[in-house]
C-alpha cells in the first residue's frame, strides 16, 4: 500500500510539474514588454523576472538543468537591466537556489549570497537580508567553514521564521543537519 500510495504521489507531482512548466512556458512567450507598465500596476514585481525565476526552479525539479541555469542567468540579467533593487533581490536569491540544487561549486554560490546580502543591506531590504545571510552561511559551512556559516545561516533562519512558518522564532526543526547540507538538495529528489 505504501509503495502505491509513493507512486501515486510522485505521478500527480510530476504531472503537476508538467503542467506548471507548460504555464510558465506560455506565460513567456506570451510576455509583451509594451505591457510592462500595466503589468507593475497590478504585481509588485517584475513579471518577466518572476517568469522567468519560478521557471528555473520548475526545470531544476524537472530535470531540465541547463536550461534551468540558464533561465536563472536570464533573471539576473533582467533584473539587472530594470536597475530595480527588490527584483534583482528575487533574481539573486532564485539563482543561488537553482545554482544550487544542480550542484554548483560553494564558490560561486558565495558570490550570489554575498551579491544579495549586499544589495539588501544597502537598499534595506529586510527579508532579502535575511535570505542572504542563510544562503552565505550555507556556502560558508559548505566551505568547511561551519563556525562561520551555521550562526549566519541560523540568525537568518529565524529571522524568516514569522514570514514563512507557523513556528516559534528559534525553532530549528527545519534546518538540515550540517552534515546533510552539501548535495542535500539532490538526495531529496533521488529518494
């Protein structure tokens, strides 16, 4: 029963994931920049931007790796490009996150959190900060680092505790181990 409960399960998220990618495939090549001042009226952010960032992380599940980094590339870019805080912000964090489930070396996803801890702190953007400190104290104790990383990677944890979960502030329970940290990303998928 389990298994078929398991596959079942894996079966509808992969149809979901199809199906998610394929809206997010019509959502850019129907994109029209002419529209771009109607579209800021109604989101916050940067549509393209969003497209394109959620598509990465869609192809990320999806297997589609090259094009993932690719699409995360074309966020940042774009992001870039508007010279909008708040969207580059978006961008940086999802490329460090797609940067990351396809396995790409601590280094460079240094480069991306320190790029986002920077830009938040000097635009004062609260909750991106706390992002960036997590995703640099992650690459820190990927580093070998750890008593650099995991207090950084804990204080920005809990500073996002009251944005994201119906946790206590300080509760842990959903950080990985530290051990578990490199390459936890895969094994996840695999298992």
């Amino acid at each position: 029963m389990k298994i078929t409960v398991q596959a079942v399960t894996v079966d509808t998220f992969a149809h979901f994931l199809s199906n998610l990618s394929e809206l997010l495939e019509k959502g850019l090549a129907q994109f029209d920049p002419a529209f771009r001042p109607v579209y800021t009226e109604l989101l916050p952010d940067d549509l393209l931007v969003l497209l394109l960032a959620h598509s990465s992380q869609v192809l990320v599940c999806l297997g589609d790796l090259d094009r993932a980094l690719s699409r995360c590339e074309t966020a940042v870019a774009e992001a870039r490009r508007l010279s909008d805080p708040h969207n580059l912000a978006i961008a940086l964090g999802y490329a460090w996150q797609t940067r990351r489930c396809v396995g790409a070396e601590p280094t460079s996803l240094l480069r991306y959190a320190d790029e986002l801890l920077a830009l938040a702190v000097e635009h004062e953007l609260g909750q991106y900060r706390d992002v960036g400190l997590m995703f640099r104290g992650w690459s820190l104790a990927a580093l070998g680092r750890p008593d650099d990383g995991i207090p950084l990677l804990t204080r920005g944890a809990a500073a996002l505790t009251p944005y994201h979960c119906a946790r206590t502030p300080g509760d842990s329970r959903f950080l990985p181990t530290p051990a578990a940290w490199p390459g936890s990303c895969r094994r996840r998928w695999r298992t």
